[in-house]
C-alpha cells in the first residue's frame, strides 16, 4: 500500500515537472526571434509607452538618485504614483539594473520580462486547475490556452 502511494507520488510530480517545463518554454519558443535576434521585437505598447518610462527611471539612477518624478511629460507628474512604471515592483528592478548597466539593452529586457511573466502566468494557472481537480493534461491545455 505504502509502495503504491509513492510511485503514484512518484508519477505525478514527474508529470508536473514535464509541465511546468513546456510552460516555461512555450513563451520562449513563441517570441524566439524576438529573443534571439534582432530583427523583430514585441509590438504594442513596449516601444512608445513602457521603454521611455522605463529610460527615466534609468536616467535618474545613473545620476544617483531615486527618479520619483518625470520632468519630460506635460509639466512633470509623479513617476512613483504612475503604475506602469513598475518602481515598486522587484522584477522591474532587473530590468532597471540592466539598464544603468547597458541602457541600449533596455528594450531587449523589457521584452524578457514580458516572456517571464507569461511564464508564471502559465505555472500559476496550471497549478490553480491541479488544485481544482483536473488532471495533467487538461491542466496544462488551460494554462497554455491562457
């Protein structure tokens, strides 16, 4: 009895480890061009919204100091109030540190952020549909679906 209830263990943690390794290389494999090479890259709202945001915050810690505030749009608003800017958000800070050191780079890394983030949107909805009953292989359709 207690055999079986180990290689059952044994069977679905090597069936969730299968998973959660597609789900890490789906967005991989989808923007693979845009990784890798530069002759595409994410389209929507990276290039004109996020990336400039993303230059000031990097500006203003190159110059040593917390950038809370955006002199460049309109007469200035408050960048640590704007959420897009991710000031608080400790992922961001990846990408902020790429930046100081490599600002050029700052676009490819918003684009890994984008790829990691669909990553854990994947794990959190596969493990949300194991925990709500469904098997693996349903699981892992849901979560490549969303």
């Amino acid at each position: 009895m207690i055999n079986q209830a180990i290689a059952l263990a044994r069977r679905q943690i090597r069936s969730r480890s299968w998973c959660v390794v597609l789900l890490i290389l789906q967005p991989i494999l989808f923007f693979w061009r845009t990784l890798i090479s530069k002759t595409t890259h994410i389209p929507w709202d990276l290039t004109g919204f996020h990336a400039p945001l993303v230059s000031v915050v990097v500006e203003g810690l190159k110059e040593g100091r917390i950038p809370l505030w955006d002199p460049y749009t309109y007469a200035g608003y408050p960048l640590h109030a704007d959420i897009a800017v991710q000031l608080f958000y400790p992922p961001a800070w990846l990408v902020f540190f790429f930046g100081v050191i490599r600002e050029e780079a700052i676009f490819y890394w918003l684009e890994w952020l984008v790829t990691l983030h669909i990553m854990l949107a994947g794990i959190g909805t596969y493990m949300l549909l194991r925990r709500l009953s469904c098997r693996s292989g349903p699981a892992l359709f849901g979560a490549t679906v969303f």
